[in-house]
C-alpha cells in the first residue's frame, strides 16, 4: 500500500542537503520549538503539504514569511491564528 513512501531527514544546518530534499518534498512535517524559520519557504516545490505545528506562541517560528504566503492555511482553533508563524 505505501510501496512508494520514502522519508528523508534532513539535518537543518546543511543548507544544501536541505534544499535539495525539500526540492522533491510533497510533504513536509516541522514540530520544532525555534524561534527563527527552519528553511527558506522559496525551497518547496508547488504543490508541498506544509504540516507546521510547532509553533504555538508569539515567539515561535518554523515557517517564513514567504512558506506562509504559499500557503492556504487551515487552524483548528481561532487562537491558532494569533501565535507562530501565522
């Protein structure tokens, strides 16, 4: 069923290696506690689930402006939106 499924990670300071996985990526999972965006959004090919949950307060981010404004974003909560990258 999931004969097609690779998973790569990445290690965040190797910029180029980061590039070159994210180039191919249809789904990227960030769960972090940073405070500054993990990768440059221009990276993600068109198309990319972004699943970015880690940032949940005002202080936190995973994602940069410009992976947000790629983006249609969904929030489950109304408080969701006021925190993080969004």
């Amino acid at each position: 069923r999931y004969d097609n499924l690779s998973i790569d990670i990445c290690d965040l300071n190797d910029k180029d290696a980061l590039k070159t996985t994210l180039a191919s990526a249809q789904v990227v999972a960030t769960c972090t506690n940073t405070t500054t965006p993990l990768f440059d959004g221009a990276w993600l090919p068109p198309g990319c689930h972004v699943n970015g949950v880690g940032s949940y307060t005002e202080s936190m981010s995973e994602l940069d402006q410009t992976a947000v404004n790629r983006c249609r974003v969904w929030a489950d909560t109304k408080e969701a939106w006021g925190v993080g990258d969004l």
